[in-house]
C-alpha cells in the first residue's frame, strides 16, 4: 500500500464508483451510516447514474430527489401508524439530504433549505425512538448550540456518558450515527453538540464561527450535560477530525472530562498546514492557480473548501488563493497545543488511521507522548487488523466503536 508523505491522507480502500476520489469517498461516507440506519445500498447506488462528476448539481440534484422520495415514504408510514418505519425512513432522508447540502457552496441558493430539510427529518426521527432523542439548546453569548441527547430509558439511572463531536464538514445529526446506537446498547448516555463553527451552528448564526478558545462554548455544553437525568461525574469526550483538535484543547482546561478520545489528536492546526504548502515548493500564485484548477476537476473539493472559509468567518472571499492567504494570516500560537498538551491528566485514548499521512500520524505520535495521563493508549487502525484505516474510522465505525468502548469500559470500571 502506497502510503502519503506530507499530505493528510484518508483510506486506500475505494469503491471506484465515480473516477473522481473526493466524489468517490463522499458516496462512500454516505452509504457508510447503513449499519447505523443512516442509508441503504440500493437508495445510494440508484444516484449513481443520475450524477456527472464533473457538473456538481447532478449531484445535489440526485441526493435531494432521494431525499424527497424518502421522506414521502416516512410521511405515509407515520399517517398509518407505522411508526419504526417512518422513523427509519426520516433518517435515512436525513442523510441524504446532508448528502445533498455538502455540495452546495454557502452561497449556493439551496444550501440552507437542504441543511434545514436534513435537521427537521432527523428531529421527526426522533420523536419516534424509544425514549426519544432530546433535542436540546445550548445557551451561549445570546444563542441557542444546537445539541442532542440520548438516554437507554427514561429510569433517571446515573450512568456514563459519551459526549462526542464533529469536526470542520460534519453536521450535528451525522455525529450521531457514527456513535449513539454503540453508546446506548453499552447502557451509556449519548450527547452530542454543535460548537461554533460546526455545520448546523453557522447554519443558524453565520457570525457564529470556529473560536480558538473552544473550551469557552464547551463549558457552557458541559453546564447543561451536568443537570440532565441519568448523567453523573463520568462524561467521555470524543472527537473527530477538527474535533480531535477542539477536545484536546477542551481537555486542558475543563475539569469535567473524565476521558478523552481524539480522533485524530491534532496538534498544530496552521502548522499542518504550512507543512503543506511548504512541501509543494510551489509559488503561491501557481498553487493557488492549480488549486483552482482541481477545484474545477473535483466540485465537491471546492465546497469543502468553501465551507472551511465560511466557518472560519471570512465571509464571501471564496478563491484558491484567498483560502491560502487567510490560513498565512493566521496566528499559529491560537491554534496550537504543543506547549499545554502536559496538563492533560484525564485517562486518554489516542485514535488514527494508518493511512492519515505522516503529518497527521507524527502529531498524534507526539501527543501522545506528551500528555501527563497516567492512563494513555494509543490505536492506529488497520485494514489488515481492524478494516479500517480512514480518517475518523468513517470506514468501519463497528470496529471503532468497539474498541473506544471496550477501552472505556475499563476505565470507568464497567466490567
């Protein structure tokens, strides 16, 4: 296996559905939420033939009809009575629609409808679970965090609670099918919000974007987490992508974590990124320029790359070199942990894909070895060990669940 250098890798292991990669793993992240209800291979597989790699709202176009076509048959099956076939159906069209919305660039005109048409299906699913998903707020600075949580029963039991987020391209709703059934057949708590910068809180605050004091919005997550029924001082926070970044940080400063899990514990966020434009030894205007012409290539590149910019908080300055200007602009002591990392004491659980790239494997090497746990393990998925080695584990949430939560068990001696 081919490994990357410097650049931040993802899996080998392909579907080769659509020639273009970016294409070819977002169909893959989507149809990856099959074990967690969150897609079906034949819905995923009836989009291909709709959809032309190079014109972007074929695609939007295939996942929204979907979506639609899904969410009718949830509608029909709740007027009947039928209510774990609407609520399957309504998370299924949830996703699709968020499959839809990734797509479309902030300033596209249904970017927002498809984001909001993904939430209100995931709410309706909710409602139908048994207990209920809570669809919670979480006040800050005038706003209202959006946030869920997820109970085995409505007994008020104390018991664990995973507390797990996204990272920079994920909304609220996905981070719960990548954990919240795993959680709940553990017996343990789920919750999940969306801190500044997520996709679901610009969504409703375009002025509401990524901080580098994360720890600031956490502590007021934490406030609501503590007083809700069945959750006591055993509260694991997990993360992912952005989010292995944003709890490390939160960790350092917020007493009530009891055990931390990053996925992938990122370090040095502008850091990384330097590293990158330093390897290509490329002039900044002809990167910007080939950039540019990848963007074009691969469409669903361009509006990652565009999202990053808007939940970043500038604006409308959508272009290769406008992305790699402000990323030089940055401060990079706001976005690094290196010289805190110690004050980690919380039992933590370091997670990578070996197929991340050195850069992504090297921080989570030294983040390791820096934090000051007296409990700290280490997991590099494989495909040979675990049929994983993606980014945050999206390939084989199964295998990363099992491992997260046979390590927490220990820890919070649950055996």
């Amino acid at each position: 296996m081919k490994k990357a250098k410097f650049k931040i890798g993802r899996t080998s292991n392909n579907l080769r559905t659509f020639k273009n990669a970016e294409m070819d793993w977002f169909f893959k992240r989507t149809l990856e939420y099959t074990n967690s209800g969150g897609a079906d291979i034949g819905d995923c597989l009836s989009v291909v033939d709709s959809i032309k790699e190079r014109d972007i709202e074929t695609w939007i176009d295939a996942w929204e009809e979907l979506g639609t076509r899904v969410e009718k048959d949830a509608k029909d099956s709740l007027k009947r009575d039928h209510k774990i076939s609407s609520r399957d159906a309504y998370l299924r069209a949830s996703n699709y629609y968020r499959a839809a919305e990734y797509a479309a660039v902030p300033t596209h005109p249904r970017f927002h409808d498809l984001w909001k048409r993904s939430r209100d299906c995931f709410h309706k699913a909710s409602s139908l679970f048994e207990p209920a998903i809570q669809i919670i707020d979480v006040p800050f600075e005038g706003k209202k965090l959006p946030a869920y949580f997820w109970t085995p029963n409505d007994s008020g039991e104390k018991r664990p609670t995973m507390f797990s987020v996204g990272g920079n391209d994920s909304s609220g709703e996905e981070v719960w099918f990548w954990g919240a059934q795993a959680a709940i057949d553990r017996g343990y708590n789920f919750f999940t919000f969306e801190f500044p910068g997520h996709r679901g809180t610009v969504h409703l605050y375009p002025d509401c974007v990524k901080r580098h004091d994360m720890e600031v919005p956490f502590s007021a997550a934490f406030d609501v987490l503590e007083k809700l029924p069945g959750v006591d001082e055993r509260i694991a926070l997990s993360g992912y992508s952005f989010g292995g970044y944003v709890v490390s940080r939160v960790a350092i400063f917020e007493e009530r974590v009891k055990a931390l899990i990053p996925s992938t514990p990122l370090i040095d966020v502008i850091g990384a990124q330097k590293v990158m434009l330093e390897k290509n030894k490329i002039p900044l205007r002809i990167l910007a320029w080939l950039t540019e012409l990848k963007m074009k290539r691969s469409p669903l590149m361009k509006s990652m790359m565009y999202l990053a910019m808007w939940n970043s908080g500038h604006g409308q300055e959508y272009s290769a070199r406008a992305v790699i200007d402000a990323m030089l602009a940055e401060n990079p002591n706001k976005w690094c942990l290196r010289d805190k990392m110690h004050e980690i004491t919380c039992p933590t659980l370091a997670l990578a894909g070996e197929n991340e790239g050195k850069l992504l494997l090297d921080q989570t090497r030294e983040f390791y070895e820096s934090i000051s746990s007296k409990k700290k393990d280490l997991y590099i998925f494989s495909l040979k060990n675990d049929g994983s080695d993606d980014h945050c584990q999206l390939d084989n949430r199964t295998s990363a669940n099992r491992v997260i939560f046979d390590w927490l068990d220990e820890v919070f001696k649950r055996n």
